[in-house]
C-alpha cells in the first residue's frame, strides 16, 4: 500500500532509540523526510546515520537536547522546514509511590508526558490545515486504558493529553482541513525502559530479571513482547493519507493483554 506521504516533513521526538525510532524508521521508508530529536547527541546521530542508510532520497536532520523546554521545542520546530507530521514522544517518568512524589515530581511528569506534546501541537497544527494536511501522533501508553499501580506520574500525565485531544481532535477548523490527531498506545514493548523497568522491580523484589522477564513475556496473549519496526508501521499507516476520517482515536498495541471490549 502506498501511504501517499512521500516528500513530507515529520518531526519525531525522542527517536534515537526504543519506539521513536521505530516511527522514525517506518516514516522514512515510505520517503518521508525527518527532523529526529534526543538528548544524547551519540545515539542520535548513530539512528541518524541508519535512517540515511535505509532511503537515500530523503533528508534526515538532527536536533540534540531536551524536547521538554521552551529551548528545545524551538530548536526542533526550525530545522523542519514545515511540519506535515507530528510525533510525539518523551520518555515516560518513573514509577514509584505517590507519597513520596512533591510538586516538583508532578511537573517533570506533567512537562514531559503532557505540557510538551501539547506545545508542539500548538505550535504547528494551525498551519497543517493552512496546509490542508497534517498528522500528530501521540505515543502515550497502554496505563491509559488500565492504569499501573505503580505508576501514577504516567497514568495522570498521559491521561490528561488524552483527555486534552479528544477535545481538540474533534474542533471542525482542524478535522476539517484533514488535519488529524490520535493517540498510539503501546503496551510491552522490548524496548531499553521495559528492560530497565523490569531490572529495577528484579532488583527490589529479590526475584531473577530473567525469570521475570520471561513470566511476563508468558502472560501475553500472543507469548511475545511488541517489536518497535511494528509499532513503527502502525504509526506510519496513521500519519498516512487514508486516514483523514480518523481523529481522537485511542489505538491500543499491546498484543491483546487489555481485557475489556471497548
């Protein structure tokens, strides 16, 4: 299937490795050019080097520091020369207990998972449908539709944006102008966070990581951890032309484990 985005701009945050690389991976296969962000500067430019490497005819840029400032969301948006998609991406805070959290953890969540995608959104989605085209995905997580207990800062952050979009998503002046906006959710993914996660709930809980990496490898419907070249792909398909009749979506990918119908 051609996705009809050949030629395009995107901007895709935090894109050095895990998920946002595989969305950036995806979108540049289907000749889209794109503008990658991340804070470390040797990683960035290593997956900068094997997105040139996939497709010639596009042009892959780099932008080095922190998406979550004024400072680095401006640094981003001027090396895209216009921005047609939008990817949305912060790596998510860490779990704990909400008692020990005070206002200052609450805000670095809240700043990363929520404030910072809805900068971006605000600064580009008035000229997509200047345009008449535009895409933004938000890579949230499957703890919007069941949360984690163990971590409040995401489900509280991401949910907030969830609840921010459906509302905008839905604004005729945007859907319109085909300028769409949907959430992509992914559940366990092999990706470096499930990995340390998993190494800091071995570590506290006494138990072997390989043990409980595979226990939780089992509990999956489909007995495998999501790759980040598939969860790449769906992003790709959602940021392409053939989906213009789809905004404020919640698409889940996390091999079946969320139970519920809806």
């Amino acid at each position: 299937m051609d996705l009809g985005i050949a030629g395009k701009w995107a901007l895709v945050c935090a894109a050095s490795k895990g998920l946002g690389k595989g969305c950036a991976e995806a979108l540049v296969r289907e000749g889209v050019n794109v503008v990658v962000t991340a804070r470390g500067v040797e990683a960035l430019e290593a997956t900068a080097a094997e997105l040139r490497a996939l497709n010639a005819a596009v042009e892959v840029r780099t932008v080095a520091g922190d998406i979550t400032t004024e400072a680095g969301r401006a640094a981003a948006l001027a090396a895209c020369p216009q921005v047609d998609i939008l990817v949305n991406n912060a790596g998510g805070p860490p779990a704990g207990d909400f008692r020990e959290w005070t206002r200052e953890t609450w805000i670095a969540a809240l700043d990363g998972n929520m404030l910072t995608p809805i900068a971006l959104i605000k600064a580009t989605v008035d000229k997509m449908a200047e345009r008449g085209y535009g895409r933004v995905v938000n890579i949230t997580s499957a703890a919007v539709k069941a949360p984690y207990e163990a971590l409040g800062l995401s489900n509280g952050a991401r949910t907030g944006l969830t609840g921010f979009v459906a509302g905008l998503a839905r604004q005729p002046k945007l859907a319109s102008r085909n300028v769409t906006i949907n959430n992509l959710l992914p559940g366990p993914f092999d990706t470096e966070r499930l990995r340390s996660n998993t190494a800091a709930i071995a570590n506290k809980s006494g138990q072997a990581f390989d043990a409980l990496w595979e226990s939780r490898r089992k509990s999956n419907p489909t007995q495998r951890f999501g790759d980040a070249r598939e969860f790449g792909a769906m992003c790709a398909f959602i940021c392409s032309t053939h989906t213009g009749y789809m905004t404020g979506q919640n698409v889940l990918m996390d091999g079946g484990s969320y139970p519920g119908t809806f």
